[in-house]
C-alpha cells in the first residue's frame, strides 16, 4: 500500500486488523445491545410463553440497524460474490447485476488496496474469522471513497466447500450516530429543562436529573411510573389524556399547565409541560418526549402582575364610576358596583345614622357605638343580607344573642366589643377569617375571609364598609387590604360630599321656601296659580321670586322680581327684596311709590351700612367712571287689583310687560311703562290703571321663561302669546290656572338651565255686587245711628246675624271718629268675601292714631276697642281723604268670636 487511501479515516496499518465488534459498538444504545443479547439462549418459564408468542408478529421495520445501515452479502467458494442484499446495494452503490459473480475485492475496493484485500479473502476462504474496515468506493462521500466495518463468517454451502457470510456497517454512520448520542446524552442530562420519555405504553422510560429535581423524587423512581404515580387524580388524567393524545395523532403540545404537590411538602407547584412524538429512523412511533419547566415563580410573578393591573383597572373604574351623583345612598351603591364582584362576593355599607340626618357630631360617634344605616348591600353569591359572626343582635326576650341579618335601610349598632366597633373606634382595617360550622347552613358559615374597612374622610369617620369573599376565593392579601382603603377612602370622600352638598342644600331650600309664597296663595276675587323653577339645579335656589300681598278693602298685590345674578346670593338679595315690597305694601303705598321707595332700598343693599350714600360710592370706581358690578340690580312689576271696582293699576321697574287675555280674544302684552330697574334710582316710576273683565287671565313672569341663548327675546315672547292663546291655554274658560300654568312651560323652552323661571297667573273673578254694601252719610250725628241700621240689615241679609252685634259696635266708633275728626261726607261700605270688611270714608288726610287711655279719661278708646274685637284693622290715603277699615273672619258654627263685653270691661 504505497499511499493512503483518499477520503479514509482509519490508518492504512488498520485496514484488515481484527477489530473486536463489541469495541466499535460499545457507544450504541441500551436498546441496541439488549437486541444484540437476545439471540442467547436464555431459559423460559412456561408462564412466559404466552406473553413471548406475542412477539411472533409482523411489524413494521425500525430499529437501530436502520440508523447504522447494515448491509449483507455472501462469498462463494471460488471467492466471488453469491448473494447480494439490496442493503448492500444501498450501502456500496451497486446492484446485484454488478455484484454478483464478481470478485469482491475487484468490485468495491479502490485499486490501490486490491492486494491486501485478496490475501484478507483467501485466508477468509481458509475458514478464518475476520473484522476489520475495509475502504470501499463512495459516490457521495467526500473524496469518494468511505470506510465500512465487515464481519465476516465462514460457512460452508451445500457440497461442503468453504464460504463467507458478510456483513458491512458503514463507518461514517456509526461515527454519526456516537456523535448524536454523545450530544442528546449531554443535552438529556445536562439541559436545565426538565426531560422525560414516555414509551408507547405511556410508561416512563428514563428523565434527567433535572426532572428529577423539579418533581422533587430520585431519577431511579421514575422508571415504569405513570402519570398517576406522579400527580393527583385530576391533573393525572389531564397529562395521561395528552400524552394519548401526541402519541396518536403525532401534534405537538405545548405549554400545558400541570399543578400538583411536591413529595415531602404542602405547597402546590404549578409547571409548564411541553409533548412531541418521537419516530424510529422508519418514521415508526416508538413513545413520547417531553419537557417540564417548574414555573411556579413565574406564574406567581403574572398573578402578582395581573392583580396589580387588576387593582389599578378597578381604581380607574372607580374613579369613573364613585361620585357621580351627590346622593348618599346612590354613592354608596356605586362603590359596591365597582367592588362585587370584580374585587369581592359580598359587601356592604353602613353610614351614621347621625350624619345622614344632619348632626355635625352625632352621640357616640367616638366610641364606635352611635347608630347606623345600612344604606347599600351587593352579593354575587345571595339574593338578600348575609348574618356574618360579628354581626348580632340581642332577641326580644333579651335571654340571649342571636345571629341576623341587617336590612337595608335598618337602623342598628355594633356591640361595643365587637370587631366592627373598634374597627369604627380606631380607624383601623381589620380582617376577620371565615368558620367552618355545622350548625346552620347560612351563608356567613362559607365565608373565606371579610375586610371590615372605616370610611375614613377629612379625618372623620362616617362609616363602615364591609368586603367579603366566600370560600373558594383567594383570602385577602395586603394588596386586596391596601386596595380596599383606597376603594373605602375615596367613596368616603364622595359621601362626605354628598353629606355636605345634602345639607347646604336643604338650608338653601328652607330659605327658598320661606322667600316664595305658598303653594296655592288665595286673593278674594281672583284665582291664583305659581309656578317657580330654579335656573341651578344643583341648589334650586335664584334670585326670581313671586308673591301675593293681601291689602286692606279685599285688594291684593301681585308683585313678580328678578335679581340680576344667580344662586345664593341672588337668593339672599331677593329675600330682602321680597320682605321690603310686603313692608312697603302693608302701608297701603301705590304701586309708583311702592317702587320708588324700593329702588332706594335696592341701591342700599350693596353698600356698606346698607345707605344710599354708600351705594353710590360703591358704584363709582377710582377713576370715577361707573361700575355697578357691587350694586344689587332687580326688575320688578308691581299690581295692584281691587275686586269691587275691576281695576288693576301697574308700576313697572325695567321688568317684561304683563301679559293679558280677555275672555274671547287672544293674548296681549301689556302697555306698562318699563321705567329703570331697581338699584339704579334718579328716575321716578308710573303706573297705569286697567279694568279688567270677569274671566280675564293676568301673567306675570319673568325673563328666564321667555329669553334664552337659542332665541331671541321677541321670538320668547310671541311663543307665550301663542302658548296663552291656543285651545289648552287661557281662552278657555274651563281650563283651570294649574293646566295653563302646565302648558305653557310645556310649550315653551323652560330646561335650558341659564335663568330660574318665575310665572305668577291670576285669574279675574271680582266681587259680586251682591257682596258689596256701600252708602253715603251725611256729616250729622244722625248718621251714627244710620250706619249701624244699614249693616244690621245687610249683615241679615247675609245671613250672618252672628256678627251684628259686633258690627254694630264697632260701625259706631268708626263713624263717630269720622264725624269728630274728619271732614266731609262719610261713607259707609261692607265687603263679604272670605272675610268681612268694613270701611269708613272720610275727607280728612290726618290718620288716625291709637293711644292708651288712661284710667281716667272718658274717652280715647275707641280705636282700642276695634283692636280688639276685630282681626286687624288699619287705615290708609286715598286721592281725597284716608279710609279706615276693619276686619271680622266670619263665624264658623263652632266659636261666637271676642266677647263685646269682656272687650269693653277690659279698657278699665
């Protein structure tokens, strides 16, 4: 051999060497050599011959060989080949028509070898056993040429002559295949991940020590397991159901979560478990291969992660959802919307009792002990309130404490010692674990654990709110803790505000209501109907108002104002407003002087000192220009009405004109001189009289009913024409005031929301004739005696004998005073409406004066005498005197009125 061979791997002095098979072969698999083993006799007891027969069946090909390509041929006597497999033709690259009959050495070996293989042949042919490698002609080797490894056995054939049986590994293959179990041993063993080998009985075949370590038992426990001796029931039938599953249908699994405990410890694993089929070198399945990855830390850092942007998703919900409205009740509701059952299964809150009334610091507050009100309650697992341990209460007979459930909308306390008091006493979260009870199957016996949270806000506790889960949920951690005195705090917060909000708001309410009239005010003459809507909803409280005045002689004032601005301190202007008109009224002023002496009041109002002097100061600003941002500005419509004689007089400060319909025709709006709105002052007011018709419909409003952004004033006003003239409005005469009133805010744009809403409507019934007495007297003494024949009769006539005696009295003193100390004719006029009036006339501008007689004096008590028998009595100007007048409610069958002689023994 003059050169070595091209492409070889062996040295030339090995090639023929005898080479021990079981050296070449010692790094192939168990399985191989457990093949290899098998063909020695080995003694079978008779119980195994059934289970062996099994083996004698066909199956498909796969097997080590099939990895190290063994080939086959046989040697005939004459040294040519005989037999030639198609492995062999595989391995060698020739057919059996190009191998047969030829000379082996001739038909693979390179020609430079050919010598040494003959003499290797002819001593086989000698009966010689020989391995070695032999080089061999290799198309897709590189070089072309490879090296195989022959065993070769002699044998004889039929005639006795000597020949060989060979068998040839390729080289290169068995070198691959050390090479890739060497790299899948040090990747089994030495890979961090968890490998394990399931056969196709779903047994285990072998795992590494990572699996091992993970599963927490030796490597040498594992073989033969199953997934059953590995995990609990459930999660065995899970991973067996898998493996099945691979194994049948060749997919792939990954990632299939498995939990179950570790030998030796309590705590739950959780791992992440990989599957794939393995094949033969035949693509035969021969078991499954997996990977298990101990990711328990890792799933607690998700759910750590998830829970934190579960608690901030619930925070920003929270924040959208609690405080919405500044209701206590509904503020209460939206904090267990956000926390049932997103954060909990059941809760609850309960606010002091004091706080929802009103009290700043309610009895007991301190202690944890005051009263509560369970204002909300949520459950996801229950229909109705669920009795938990700490909640009790003593029964009826007071024998004993018995577990119940509290209502919403109940009024109760916490005992003193219980853990939901000092949870209220000290401001502190105190958790309360659940019990397992077999004494009743109330719910409260399958609670996991419950947050007993104060609702802190400002540094005040106002109440308590309650989370709990039931059994099956994760108990609360310190996260859940943390989360749920935000969720608590800031619903507090929104409460607290609500609590404020609730009780400005019912002060605001009581000074509206005590500004405005009642609901339905009465006038002799006319039917009223108000209505009032405040532009701020949020207070309900404006600077419009309304009212009904009633005068001396059964007249009546209707008075409708604005004060420029809005909320409370138009509110608190008007009311000062509103109080000067009934003061003014009560003097029995005209309408013009009504308003003029209110415009004084009105540019007072915003004066330091309240006087008009300072009002002026106060509108002129440094540089002497005018500014009455500091100025308080109304418009006002003043009226007056007498029943007996139709007539309406008017005065107007810089208000909307009235509007008037007459029975049969449509709406109009009054000719009413506007004049300057209050608080400006330096001009002087008029007024117009009208008579009005029985049956006449009078508006009185304000701008925010007919003005607004949307439409122009004069588009306002035309609407309320048209709302009062249509078929449902004030033609009508049998549509009552309340259905006006109703269709007219129907009709026109009353929710814009910039301007409260006054409408004040009276309709024009007037005295009946028959109501009214009314006479002349002469200024003689004769006439004192005639006045008191004229009301003995009417009052008869009326049917009302019960006040004649009265009447008569009291008629008497007032005519003679008139014709003492007036002037003129004296007359005489009765009015009989809701009340009975009486009027003296005379043409003397003196008023009358009440003094106190004293013991001694003979008279001076006369005006005395009518303060007392009468309901009120006054006196007032008229263009040509003064009138004094007095007033008798009318008998109600049950009380004869003051006693005229207990009345007259008094004065002394």
């Amino acid at each position: 051999m003059s050169e070595k061979p091209a492409g070889a791997d062996i040295p030339e002095e090995t090639v023929g060497s005898q080479v021990s098979p079981v050296s070449q072969m010692s790094s192939m698999p168990e399985s191989a050599s457990a093949s290899a083993s098998a063909s020695a006799p080995v003694p079978v007891p008779g119980a195994m011959l059934g289970s062996l027969s099994d083996v004698w069946q066909s199956s498909p090909p796969g097997s080590i060989y099939d990895y190290i390509r063994v080939a086959s041929f046989s040697l005939g006597s004459d040294g040519r080949i005989a037999q030639w497999s198609e492995r062999a033709a595989e391995l060698l690259g020739l057919t059996a028509a190009q191998a047969l009959g030829k000379d082996p050495v001739d038909a693979f070996v390179p020609a430079e070898l050919r010598e040494t293989g003959r003499r290797k042949v002819a001593d086989i042919l000698d009966g010689r056993e020989w391995t070695g490698l032999v080089p061999y002609r290799s198309p897709q080797a590189p070089g072309g040429v490879s090296i195989a490894e022959v065993y070769v056995m002699p044998s004889q054939d039929e005639d006795g002559e000597r020949t060989a049986l060979c068998i040839a590994v390729d080289v290169g293959a068995l070198r691959g295949l050390e090479t890739d179990l060497a790299a899948s041993q040090a990747v089994f063993g030495q890979s961090p991940l968890g490998f394990f080998l399931f056969g196709t009985d779903l047994r285990m075949l072998r795992v590494n020590e990572r699996f091992a370590t993970v599963f927490g038992r030796p490597v040498e426990e594992y073989r033969g397991a199953t997934a059953h001796d590995l995990l609990p029931r459930g999660e065995a039938d899970r991973l067996a159901a898998a493996l099945r599953q691979v194994l049948d249908s060749g997919s792939s699994l990954t990632d299939m979560p498995i939990m179950g405990p570790v030998p030796g410890s309590h705590d739950r694993r959780r791992w992440s478990v990989s599957l794939y089929r393995l094949h033969s070198g035949s693509g035969r399945p021969i078991g499954i291969a997996g990977l298990a990855t101990d990711v328990t830390g890792r799933r607690r850092a998700e759910q750590e992660a998830a829970g934190v942007r579960r608690n901030l998703a619930l925070l920003n919900e929270a924040g959208a959802r609690i405080g919405t409205s500044l209701d206590l009740e509904t503020t209460a509701r939206e904090l267990l919307d956000v926390a049932v059952p997103q954060f909990c299964d059941l809760a609850s809150v309960d606010l002091y009792q004091g706080l929802l009334s009103g009290d700043e610091t309610p009895p007991g507050l301190a202690d944890g002990s005051a009263e509560l009100r369970r204002v909300a309650f949520a459950s996801a697992v229950s229909d109705g309130p669920v009795a938990f341990g700490d909640i009790y209460r003593t029964d009826d007979s007071g024998q004993g404490e018995l577990p119940k459930p509290i209502e919403v909308g109940e009024v109760h306390r916490y005992p003193f010692h219980s853990l939901c008091a000092h949870a209220l006493r000290t401001a502190q979260v105190r958790v309360v674990t659940g019990r397992d009870s077999g004494e009743g199957l109330e719910l409260g016996t399958m609670l996991q654990s419950t947050l007993l949270v104060p609702m802190v806000a400002r540094d005040t506790v106002v109440g308590l709110a309650q989370f709990s889960r039931t059994k099956g949920s994760e108990p609360f951690g310190e996260r859940d803790r943390a989360l749920a005195v935000e969720l608590a705090a800031r619903a507090a917060v929104s409460i607290d505000n609500a609590r404020l909000y609730r009780r400005e708001h019912e002060r605001a309410l009581i000074l509206q209501r005590s500004l405005l009239p009642p609901g339905d005010p009465e006038a002799a003459g006319l039917d009223i109907a108000c209505r009032y809507l405040p532009g701020n909803a949020a207070t309900e409280v404006g600077g419009d108002w309304f009212d009904v005045i009633e005068l001396p002689g059964h007249r009546t004032a209707l008075v409708v104002g604005d004060v420029m601005g809005r909320g409370l301190r138009a509110a608190v202007a008007m009311g000062e407003l509103r109080t000067a008109v009934r003061t003014l009224a009560l003097l029995d002023l005209e309408p013009a002087e009504v308003l003029s002496a209110l415009d004084e009041i009105a540019r007072g109002l915003g004066a330091p000192g309240g006087s008009t002097a300072g009002a002026r100061a106060a509108g002129r600003s440094a540089d002497g220009s005018s500014d009455l941002s500091e100025v308080y500005l109304a418009t006002c419509v003043y009226a007056v009405y007498d029943p007996v004689t139709r007539r309406c007089t008017f005065a107007n400060a810089g208000h909307l004109p009235p509007a008037l319909v007459e029975p049969g025709e449509g709406a109009l709006l009054m000719e009413v001189p506007p004049g300057m709105p209050l608080g400006v002052g330096g001009e002087p007011f008029e007024e117009i009289e009208v008579e009005l018709p029985d049956g006449a419909l009078l508006a009185l409003y304000t701008d925010g009913l007919v003005e607004s952004r949307d439409h122009a004033l004069d588009e306002g006003l035309q609407d309320l024409r048209t709302a009062l003239s249509t078929d449902e409005g004030a033609d009508r005469p049998d549509s009552s005031l309340e259905d006006i009133c109703d269709h007219v805010l129907s009709s026109l744009d009353t929710h814009h929301g910039e301007d409260d809403i006054a409408l004040l409507m009276a309709r024009v019934q007037g005295l009946p004739s028959g109501s009214v007495g009314d006479w002349q007297l002469p200024s003689d003494p004769q006439s004192v005696g005639r006045a008191r024949e004229l009301a003995r009769e009417q009052l008869e006539s009326w049917g009302m004998e019960g006040l004649v005696d009265t009447t008569e009295l009291l008629v008497s003193e007032l005519v003679t005073n008139a014709l003492r100390y007036g002037e003129g004719e004296i007359r005489l006029r009765l009015l009989l409406d809701r009340t009975l009036v009486c009027e003296v006339w005379d043409g003397n501008l003196v008023q009358p004066r009440r003094r106190r007689a004293r013991d001694t004096d003979e008279g001076g008590r006369g005006l005395q005498l009518v303060g007392l028998l009468s309901a009120g009595w006054g006196s007032r100007r008229t263009p040509h005197g003064k009138t004094v007048w007095f007033e008798l409610a009318l008998p109600d069958g049950e009380s004869s009125g003051p006693d005229s002689v207990e009345a007259l023994l008094s004065l002394w």
